[in-house]
C-alpha cells in the first residue's frame, strides 16, 4: 500500500486488534504501578529487585500496548509499528514459557503466555490483511 493512502477504519479484525492493545495497556500499567501483585499471580518470588524490574516490564507493555492502538487508529499505513507489537508479543510469551519452564512462574502464567502469542499471530495477521481492504 503507498505511503499516505489511509486506511479503513471498524473493519476487519481492527476492533479485536485494538481491544488487545488495550488489555495490553491496561496490564501493562497494573503491573508498573503494582509489581507485587502481579508477581503473586504468576506465582513467581517478590522481593525489591523483581518487584522493580517488573515496573519496567509493565511501563514496556503499556507503551506497545499505546503504540499499537494509536498504529490501528491511524489514518496512515503504520506496518512497521504494529510488526514491532507483534514482536514484542512473542518475546514476551517466549520470556514467559521459559520463566515457567525454570520454575520461576506458575502454570498460570501459561495463559498470559498464550494470550501474548495468539495476539502476536492476530497482530500479524492483521498487517498482512490491512493492505487488502
């Protein structure tokens, strides 16, 4: 697709890929503004040190999570951030499956493993068909 040529919005998968930046956001600032929690879901040791490096994970998750909303929402062709968003969906379900597999988190984080990844396939996806409209 040229540079410039908007795009159609409310179509597509557009509404679902939005709605995961917007969880994306929304987790990505509960676990900046409160690690501990977070931590104790996943099962996973809470102290300074992972509380704190949590926060930043968060503070990372709510800023793809925006950038992707605002590259869905934009009226340009914006594949290159929303590829980025993808990426950093699998990185961040990789991360965690290896977390789980050293035993530092619970199953359950097995599920947000899942929901990164499928969102990543999604995100994906949705570049690819966004030419297509």
């Amino acid at each position: 697709m040229e540079r410039g040529v908007p795009y159609p919005k409310g179509r597509g998968i557009s509404w679902l890929i939005q709605l995961i930046s917007l969880v994306t956001i929304v987790s990505g600032l509960v676990q900046l503004a409160m690690p501990q929690f977070v931590l104790k879901l996943v099962g996973a040791t809470r102290d300074l040190t992972t509380e704190h490096f949590f926060a930043i994970i968060g503070m990372f998750m709510a800023i793809f999570g925006a950038m992707l909303l605002q590259a869905v929402r934009s009226p340009t062709d914006q594949r290159v951030a929303v590829f980025w968003a993808a990426m950093q969906k699998f990185g961040a379900s990789a991360a965690v499956v290896i977390g789980f597999e050293r035993h530092v988190f619970s199953a359950l984080a097995l599920a947000i493993a899942a929901f990164d990844g499928l969102s990543g396939c999604l995100i994906l996806w949705y570049r690819t068909r966004r030419g297509t409209y």
